[in-house]
C-alpha cells in the first residue's frame, strides 16, 4: 500500500468532523464544538459547504436548541440531498439520548426542521448510515443502552426517506455492561444483493469475549445472523473497527488492536462476496505509539484506509492506498 | 502474611503497578512520590460524560485528602494536554493530573478506557 502522511492533527474522542461528497465532488462538512461553557459534552453541530470557488461557507448551527448535540454524520443522499445525523441530549436528565435527523439541499439550505428519530442511544458513539431504493430507504446503526448500563447495537430502517423509523432491530445481545464511554461505534455498508453488513467492538459479558465483531442482515434488517468474531482483544483496550463494501460485494474491516509491545496498530481483514471467506489479517500500520480510529474509503479500485498516529505529544494523520479488484463478477 | 482478597475492580494487599508520567504542567509525576498515604487514582478525559458527571465529587474528595490524609491523583488517557489543562481550567480542578498520552500506564493497570477509579 503506498502512504502519506499529514501532522499535527490531535487524538482523541470520536466526536470528529464528518465529511460527505456529491457528484459533482462537492465537499460538504459537520463537526461539533463546545458550548457557551466551554463543555464539549453540550456541544453543537456546525456545518460549512465547498463554494465552489476553493474556500468553504460561513460555517452555521444546525442544532435549534442549543448545547445539546454532538457525534454528527452527513450523508448525500442517492435523491440528491444531505442527510445529516447526530446524538442529541435536550431531553436531559437521566434519559438516554436521542436521535435526531435534518435535511439538507446540496445548495446548504435546510429542507427540515431538526426531528427526532429515536431514543434510547449511548452517549458518545458514532452512528452509521446506508441507503437503498434511490434514497427511500434508509438504515441506520448506533449503540444502545439501557437502564442497566448495557450496551447492544441496533439497527433502524426507515421506507420513507428517513422521514420516520420502524422499530430499532438487535444485532446481537453482546451483553455489555459498562457505566462509561466506548466512543466506539458501529459502521454499516450494504452490496449490491442487499446484504447489510455491520462490524463493531464490544467486550460482551466478559473481557475474554471483547473484540472486533461482524453481522450480515440478509432480510433487509428483518434479523442479522449470528455474529463473527473478526479479531479478539489481544489486550483490555477499547478497540475501533469501520467498514466499507465493494462493488464485488466483497467487506473491507479495518480496525485498532494491540500489537505485541502492547501498542495499538491498525488491521485489516476482508470477508469474500460468498460470506464465507476472510483473508489473513494484514497489519497496516507501524507507529511508535499507537495508531487508533481507522477511516475506510473504497473509490473505483483504490481501497484508501486512514487513521490516526500519535506518539506523545506528537500526532499526525496516515493515509495508505492499495488497488484491488472492485468490479463485479460477471 | 498479607492476602489477597478479590472484590470487583478491587484487590486488596497487592502492590500498585510503579509509573513514572510528567503532569500537565511538565512535572513528574510517580507513583512513589505519593508512598506512605492511600492515593485514589481517577482514569480519566476531558471529553468523556460520565468522567465530567461523576468529577464533581472526585473534586470535593481531593480537596479534603491533604485533611484526611490521603491523596488524589487524575490521570488523563486519550487526551491532549491542552484539552486536559482547559477542562482543568474550566471544572477547577484542585488535584494532580497525569498524562499518559502513550496509555502504558492505562494499560498497566488494565483498564479498557476511561473513566476507572483505583484506590
């Protein structure tokens, strides 16, 4: 894989900026910052769009009420909008956080108000959208918790645009307890058959089940098989997975574990379009001090994973790229 | 004879794992330097919910240790100096804060991220 790299970006949480692209390769951009106290635990979304001209807009807020909203993704829709998600807490107080939506033109404009989707979500893990239908149905993927502190993901899918959502779908009942933050989300693509496919990190009940998992919904999301383990926890950490789908229908995982010095590197692994076949893992990077929050992208034939070095006060950005084979089997 | 007793995320009369970090003001910062009294160590980060909900009491905790005779030790993981150093700033910290922006001491003591409190 040929490499590049980028310093001087900082670590951390998973409440990153978001980017999405249209057809045309505009850029638009989500991320969230502080509010009025400085806490970024009571943040807003902002969002700034390419001009066309090579600068971005004057970035605004999309969130209506204030200091409440954090963890956005945006999406182009396949009917030629943006789709923008994230975690919301003005329902505060000992409620779990909601789901909340908003639509966007490609010109910026906003097409909704904000509107909640769902409830009951973890505080502070990233969210994961795919779409079907020309953009009719949408499917999205966060982590849950309940009363009890117990963690599982869930699947939502929508028939009408991500205007409303069916009941939330269980991907498995992991079973994790934890009174803390994973910061570590799910991530979900779909192939051409339909097929969902969502990888994600959990410990389960033990620490002996923790590790990177995969599920295939082959039911439009009606129920997702029995979980795999992609790779186990070589040591207690938190790991980060995300995954992209190819053209072939062939999964690309990526995700951080612990290498034999116990420092976190970046792995990948691929599962055949017959849902049977993974490759060997591969280890990507080499960082002195560790590698964490792996980003997939799959254009055309270039297979791009991205994630971020740091090594003490020092971090920086890894871009590698490899050619595979992304056409579809005649 | 000492014995080791077993409570969840807690066992008793084993010696705590020796670290050696520099704080957010560039001093050191080891384990040994708080020999002698009890020490409760907060894994934490800035950006981290229930770290910032439960702070409060870390804090009221750390400001009677040197009146009680122990100490309080914050130990920042996954985190940058300057977002520790303004959450500090913004909370009104009143105890030591460790970076350990490598995670060895995080993983030393095992923990899968923050928050975790040992004592």
């Amino acid at each position: 894989m040929a490499g590049k790299q980028h310093r001087g970006s900082r670590p951390g949480e998973e409440n990153g900026p978001k980017v999405a692209f249209s057809a045309d390769k505009r850029a638009y951009v989500v991320w969230s910052i502080p509010g009025e106290k400085g806490d970024k635990t009571r943040a807003n979304i902002r969002f700034a769009m390419d001009d066309g001209k090579g600068r971005f807009t004057a970035a605004r807020t999309l969130n209506e009420v204030k200091d409440a909203a954090r963890f956005p993704i945006i999406e182009t829709t396949p009917d030629g909008n943006l789709l923008v998600a994230w975690i919301d807490r003005r329902i505060d107080g000992p409620k779990p956080r909601q789901l909340y939506l908003m639509r966007l033109s490609l010109d910026g404009k906003s097409l909704t108000k904000n509107y909640q989707v769902g409830e009951g979500l973890c505080e502070c893990c990233k969210l994961g959208i795919a779409f079907a239908d020309g953009g009719k149905t949408v499917y999205m993927v966060d982590r849950e918790v309940d009363g009890n502190k117990i963690r599982n993901h869930v699947l939502r899918k929508s028939t009408d645009s991500a205007t409303s959502f069916g009941a939330p779908v269980e991907i498995n009942n992991d079973g994790w307890q934890v009174p803390s933050c994973p910061h570590s989300g799910p991530s979900i693509g779909r192939d051409s058959r339909g097929q969902l496919h969502v990888s994600w990190f959990t410990l389960g009940r033990s620490e002996q089940e923790a590790g990177i998992y995969y599920s295939v919904s082959k039911d439009d999301g009606k129920s997702f098989a029995p979980r795999q383990l992609v790779q186990a926890n070589t040591a207690p950490e938190t790991l980060y997975a995300t995954l992209a789908v190819g053209n072939d229908d062939r999964v690309y995982l990526a995700w951080s574990n612990l290498d034999g010095d116990n420092k976190a590197q970046i792995y990948l692994r691929t599962l055949a379009a017959d849902g049977l076949t993974w490759s060997p893992v591969q280890q990507l990077s080499r960082a002195k001090g560790n590698a964490g929050r792996p980003v997939l992208a799959l254009v055309k034939n270039q297979l791009q994973v991205a994630w971020t070095e740091t090594d003490g006060e020092d971090s920086r950005v890894v871009l590698r790229s490899a050619t595979v084979d992304n056409e579809k089997s005649k | 004879m000492l014995t080791a007793v077993k409570v969840p995320r807690l066992v008793l009369a084993v010696p705590a794992i020796a670290f050696d970090l520099k704080s957010v003001d560039g001093n050191s910062v080891g384990l040994a330097s708080f020999r002698g009294k009890p020490l409760m160590m907060n894994f934490f980060a800035s950006w981290c919910d229930p770290c910032r909900e439960e702070m409060p009491l870390i804090n009221d905790l750390a400001g009677k240790a040197g009146k009680d005779g122990y100490a309080v030790l914050g130990i920042a993981v996954e985190d940058t100096r300057a977002a520790v150093m303004q959450y500090a700033q913004e909370a009104k910290l009143v105890f030591p804060i460790a970076l350990d922006l490598n995670s060895t001491v995080k993983r030393a003591y095992r923990i899968f991220g923050p928050r975790d409190v040992f004592h």
